[in-house]
C-alpha cells in the first residue's frame, strides 16, 4: 500500500482546497422549488455534486430520475415527503434517504414550515441543472422504477461518522456526519482522482493543508480535488458539519 507521503508526491502538483461561500452558489429550479448548486460540474467536479433547497409547505421538488447517479437527501430541518410515484414517505430534520441509480424520486415538504434539504449526487448528473428532468415542467413522468424497499432512510444526525457507505448500496461515495466542538479535529486523505466536499451546517471550521490554512463558516463548503491530507478543525462552540467523501 502506497504510504499518505506516496500518495501526496504524486498528487501534490494538483491538488486542490477551495472554499465556496454559499453566496457563490447557483439557483436553478425543479418544480416548484428553487434550489441552489454549490459542487457542480462547473467547477470542475467529476464524482460529486452537493446542492441545497430551501422548500416551503406543500412545494414540490418535481419526480425524476437519475440514469448514472445514485442521490442522498438529507432533510436539516423542517419535513419532507419522499414521492415516488402516489407513493409518500414521510422523513424528518436529522434523517436521509439514499437513493439508488434508476429509482423514480421527488420531494412534498410537509409541515407547516419550510424544509431545508442538501442533496449530492455521485457522480454528477449534468442534466438534472438543465431542466430537462423537471416534471412537471415537461409534463411527462420520469422514465425509472419504483423498487419497494431500494430507498434507504438513516438517521444520520444520530451519528457522529458515517452515516451512508458501501453496505448500504452507496458504492460511489460515503456520508459522513460530524460533530465539533471549539479545537477538535480529524484528519482526512484524499486521493489521487478523489473529491470530497465539507459543508457546514452550523458553526465553522477551519482546514489546514502543509502550511495553508482556510476558514469556513455556516453554509460554506470545502471542496477538495486531487491529493491531499487535510486536518479539520471546529473553529466555533459547537459545529456541524456533512463530508462527502467520493474516491
């Protein structure tokens, strides 16, 4: 096994941490839900996206499908339905469902209040941003399937690591939950062709790599391309954070 000092060689000449403010994120609109793209294909990402939807009662994130990309939501607050078909489940702030290549899926918020929900997609779906999957904006119903028991629901605020890995179908990147407090941290290898993503939640964070060290806070992501040791570092009383490890 190549040694983390190998590894780094290798990859030092690209390696890449950027942080993308939330501000910098881009709108684009499924239903009747206006979403924004963080991680995306713009930026060079080739195995993850990450986006966020801030959705109020009784919108709809239109039914579609994904025809390489298996999708995980995480709902971070408020309430959601799952649509699949007539078919709704309920999930809630602090549970997933992870959702396999193929399988038709939307999103009801439920509730009387709004849901916030990020979402990554491995590898990215570049046609889901144009809006040719949109539903209800075609007027045609997604061409998949409903497999009863594919969708997989987790609690992943119950977890302090991984929440979404290969034993539960998710073979293109792991999820991981995390929890901070003020000068905790954790160290993170990334390879040669990998990309992760660091979104925060709530608090901040700082990431060293060697010599540099970049801050993030509420809403921000690290994005993380090529190879890389990083060590991240809850810069706030208490942090919140999902890392999306795509290898």
């Amino acid at each position: 096994m190549r040694t983390v000092l190998a590894l780094l060689s290798a990859g030092a000449a690209f390696a890449e941490v950027r942080v993308i403010p939330f501000s910098a994120s881009d709108p684009f609109r499924m239903g009747d839900v206006t979403s924004r793209r963080i991680v995306h294909p713009g930026l060079g990402a080739k195995k993850t996206t990450l986006n966020l939807s801030v959705s109020q009662p009784g919108a709809e994130f239109a039914q579609h499908v994904h025809d390489y990309s298996d999708d995980t939501i995480l709902v971070l607050d408020g309430e959601v339905n799952l649509r699949q078909g007539d078919s709704l489940r309920l999930f809630k702030s602090g549970e997933c469902a992870f959702v396999p290549t193929g399988q038709i899926h939307g999103t009801v918020t439920a509730g009387t209040a709004t849901a916030t929900m990020i979402s990554f997609q491995n590898p990215p779906d570049l046609i889901l941003y144009s809006g040719a999957r949109d539903s209800k904006k075609t007027g045609q119903a997604p061409k998949g399937i409903i497999t009863p028991g594919a969708v997989k629901y987790v609690d992943f605020r119950g977890k302090n690591g991984a929440f979404t890995n290969a034993a539960l179908g998710s073979m293109r990147a792991t999820g991981s939950h995390r929890r901070l407090k003020k000068g905790e941290s954790f160290r993170t290898v990334n390879g040669e062709s990998g990309e992760q993503v660091l979104f925060v939640w709530r608090g901040a964070i700082k990431v060293k790599r060697g010599g540099s060290v970049q801050a993030a806070g509420e809403r921000d992501t690290v994005f993380v391309q090529g190879a890389a040791v990083i060590e991240v570092i809850g810069d706030a009383l208490s942090t919140e954070l999902i890392h999306v490890e795509a290898p």
